[in-house]
C-alpha cells in the first residue's frame, strides 16, 4: 500500500494539526467538512477499507470507536453525533486508509445521501 495522505501527515512530510494522538490512532479536522465538527479519527496502522481488515485488527477497530467517543465529549456533543465509516469509492472513500468520520454541531438527517 503507498502512503496515503493521513500517514504523510501523521510522519510530518505534510502538514497536519493532530488533535489527538496515542498509540494506535491519531485524530485531525477534515479539510472539506461537512458539518461544523468533523474530526476523522485515523489507525496508525495502514488499512486500506474495512473489507480489507482482519480478524487480527479488531482491537484496532473497537479502538477508533472508543477514541471517537471520547472526542465526541469532548466537543460537547454528548449523544448528538454520526460516525462514519466509508468502505470503497462507490460509498464515498477518497482516502484509501480506514478512517473514522464524527461529524456534530448540528441536526444530522436520514437518510444520510
């Protein structure tokens, strides 16, 4: 897999503000949001898509859903918050390493798109 832009980032080749980091994962805004808060919450480890995980990433993936929690309430989003994960272009990847969408600040719609 080439480095996608979230690993360019997290080794500082480009510039990124990491709002949160720890062993497995590092958090940063979204440069296009699509609500005021929109925070992609990034495995260190490089996956491309779910459909490429293994059984061996799940501590990883419960992880991610754990750390956008806390940066959920952090935010004062409390229980007024989406997260999503997209899986392919047909869905909406643009970035070929897993990520975690948490978009909040306002109502959130269903469907989504």
């Amino acid at each position: 897999m080439a480095k996608s832009i979230f690993t360019k980032i997290l080794d500082g080749e480009i510039p990124g503000d990491i709002l949160f980091e720890d062993e497995v994962c590092f958090a940063i805004k979204d440069i296009n949001p699509q609500a005021p808060i929109h925070i992609l919450i990034i495995p260190k480890k490089p996956v491309e898509k779910v459909s490429d995980a293994e059984s061996d990433d799940k501590e990883m993936l419960g992880h991610l859903l754990l750390v956008s929690k806390a940066i959920a309430n952090e935010q004062g989003l409390d229980d007024n918050y989406r997260l999503i994960i997209n899986n392919g272009a047909k869905a909406g990847q643009s970035v070929f390493h897993i990520h975690v969408h948490l978009l909040g600040g306002r109502s959130l719609n269903w469907p989504p798109g």
